[in-house]
C-alpha cells in the first residue's frame, strides 16, 4: 500500500493499484495559494490532503 499526493489532491493505493481512498481539494487556489502549495509539496512536505489519508491508513 503507498500513499500518492499532489499540490492539490492525495489517493491510498493497494499493491493490485486499486485506489483504496482519494481526497481532493477542489477549492479555488489564488496564483499565490497555489505557489505556497506547490513550494510546500518541492520542500518534501504533506499537503493536508495526503496528511488526511495518513492517519486513516498509517501503514501506507
């Protein structure tokens, strides 16, 4: 099981590649908001999305 994120989204994946939970944020992003993301995710950091399906699934 492996945890995949994005600047905006994040999905628990089983090893057949079944998605086991997805979380998206399809908020409205500023240019600005975006860029903060996108610097957070470059810098090696969770979004709250990929933060979220860790604790559901700590194993991933």
């Amino acid at each position: 099981m492996w945890l995949w994120y994005s600047w905006q989204s994040a999905a628990v994946v089983n090893q057949n590649g079944d998605f086991l939970d997805i979380e998206v944020n399809d908020g409205n992003f500023s240019v600005q908001g975006a860029k903060e993301r996108l610097q957070l995710v470059a810098q090696g950091h969770l979004p709250p999305e990929a933060k979220l399906l860790l604790e559901r699934f700590p194993e991933a």
